[in-house]
C-alpha cells in the first residue's frame, strides 16, 4: 500500500476581540462600541466621521468628504465588520465636511439607508444645488482640491428624519432631535447606549490641542449660510437638558464636563453677536470680522492656559474666515428683517 503524506489543514484562529484588534492611527476606540474616524480633511484631529458598531451590524454618523472614504471603509476592515452589514450613513447635516461623501460611500454599502434631516433629503439625491452653494463659498480650485465630485444617491436609499425619530441599530435605539442654529438641516442623534450626542456643529468645535489642565475648550461655528444664535441657544439646551454623560462632536471627537462647555458656548454665542453688531455697516467689515474674531480667538485661547497662543489663533484661520462669512449673512439677513 502506498500512503500519501496529506498536509494538516492550517489552523484556523479564532477572531480577535474588538478590544485586541490593531486600529489604524486615524482611528480611535471611544468604548461602547463608538469609533471616532480622523477623515482626513485640512488636517490630522480636525474632521471626525463615528462608526457606531453593535452586535456586528454598524452605522456611520458623518462621512468627512470623498476623500474620505478609504479611510472609512478601511476601519470597518479594521473592526471586522463586512461592508453589507452597514444599516445607516447619517449626515448631521449636509454642509460638505460632514455630507461631502455620503454618495461615494454609500456605492461600497449595499445594504445601507442615509437618514438626513428632511431639509437635506434633496441635496443627497441631487446634489448639484449643494455644490453650487459650496462653489460660492470655496472657489472652483478649492472645491477639486478639497472635496471632488459629490455623487447623487438613489432616493429609495434615503430616509427623512424627524424630531423623536428612533431607529434601531442591531436593537441599540438611536433617537433624532432636530436641532436648528447652525443649519436648519441640522439633527443631533442620541445613543443610549453610551449616553452621548453625536452633535455634527450644534456643540461648537473643541480642538484637542486646546485642551489644557482645564479641560477642552469649546467655541460655536457660525459657517454660512444659516447661523440663527436664538437657535442655536435653543438646540444646546435641549441637547443639555437629556444629561448627556458626552457629546461626539465633528470637530473634534468626544468631550465631557458637558455644563461647563455648554455654559461657555452660551457665552461666546452672546460675543460673537456682540462683537457683529456694531460692524454692520462698516465699510470693510468682512477684514474687521476677521481681526475682531481674531483678537477673541486669542483672549479665549489665552485665559484657556494654552501655551502657544498665536500657534492656536493660526490653527483656527478657516474657522476665522469661515465664521466671519457666517456673521456677516447672519447681519444682512436680520438687516432686512
């Protein structure tokens, strides 16, 4: 008889807990099955998109821009979760950092529904409008350069949200609050499960390089073209009102101490239509929005503790120009009444 040495079949080991995985750098592990996604945009801990992961299905919350997406789709390899087993994209809003590549993405899920605030449903099926708006702001060159083609997505793939809205992710309840003050096609989404807001812009931005012995500091984003500052107090009170133990904010990432970054947002929001007002009619007012907001920056900064206070003033050049654009439509709307 003959025999035949018969390779033994390779040893097949078992998955690695979430907790052993190797995450890539831009990807961060926030407990509860909360992943906190740097997509890359302008700069390293700028732009967050979140992967919430739960008994092996997942939801994005925010999707950076179509630049993005590889990083996105590389940390759902990297937590093991296959590709259709994504229910969920959910834009906070449609401003391009957060929305910009929803549609590329949603070509790798197959499974996936986008749940947008109904002001939002038509700028994810047809995107040409919101390109426009986003051209007027940023320039053609910055535009290709930053945020590429926007792709259209199938209208029986998106869902319209609304106040009290609940979806279930795997069982875990993710509630809709419609939240107005930085976009009127804002909602902020509550997840139970960790007692955390994903708060897109209506929680200010909270850089982690300003974080000192004191805690984050926190400052309210008046993008264009819908700051309404009544608003916007509103929202954050609401959000405040749930006792969150935490707000997963776009930019950037998880912060606590929720009374006293909420109790500061309240504040700055009254400066910022403080420091506007008198400007009004200024004849070269978008410059003096720009120096104002700069030598706010830097008082703020300063009585933070941070250590480089001019390095910090620099990092917050697009916020800068960006906000003053947001005030000055903010002063011609209320000018016309």
């Amino acid at each position: 008889t003959k025999w035949r040495l018969i390779a033994a079949p390779p040893r097949l080991e078992p998955p690695r807990p979430l907790a052993q995985r190797m995450l890539p750098e831009f990807v961060d592990a926030l407990g509860g099955g909360v992943f906190a996604i740097d997509t890359g945009f302008t700069r390293p801990r700028f732009d967050a998109a979140y992967l919430i992961v739960q008994d092996g299905r997942a939801a994005f919350v925010d999707s950076g821009t179509n630049f993005s997406v590889p990083r996105l789709l590389t940390a759902l390899d990297a937590v093991g979760i296959a590709r259709d087993a994504v229910d969920w994209v959910i834009p906070t809003h449609v401003h391009l950092d957060h929305a910009g590549g929803v549609g590329l993405l949603m070509q790798s899920l197959d499974n996936a529904c986008v749940l947008v605030h109904e002001r939002g449903v038509r700028h994810m099926v047809d995107p040409r409008a919101l390109f426009e708006g986003a051209l007027a702001v940023y320039g053609a060159q910055e535009m290709q350069r930053s945020y590429g083609e926007l792709q259209p997505i199938d209208a029986n793939r998106v869902r319209a949200t609304h106040e009290g809205m609940v979806v279930e992710l795997a069982g875990r309840p993710l509630r809709f609050a419609d939240t107005p003050g930085h976009a009127r096609h804002h909602h902020c989404i509550w997840d139970e499960h960790t007692r955390g807001w994903f708060t897109g812009d209506t929680f200010g931005l909270s850089y982690r390089e300003y974080d000192t012995a004191g805690g984050a500091w926190i400052t309210p984003t008046t993008t264009p073209v819908q700051f309404e500052p009544d608003s916007l107090r509103q929202s954050i009170d609401r959000l405040v009102a749930r006792d969150p133990q935490c707000m997963y904010l776009t930019h950037y990432s998880r912060v606590r101490d929720i009374p006293r970054l909420a109790s500061l947002l309240h504040e700055q929001i009254n400066a910022l239509v403080a420091l506007a007002e008198p400007l009004r009619g200024h004849p070269a007012r978008h410059r003096a929005l720009c120096e104002q907001l700069r030598a706010f920056y830097r008082a703020q900064l300063s009585r933070h503790g941070v250590a480089d206070v001019e390095a910090g003033v620099q990092a917050l050049a697009l916020d800068t120009e960006l906000n003053a654009q947001g005030l000055e439509v903010w002063l011609d709307r209320v000018r016309r009444g």
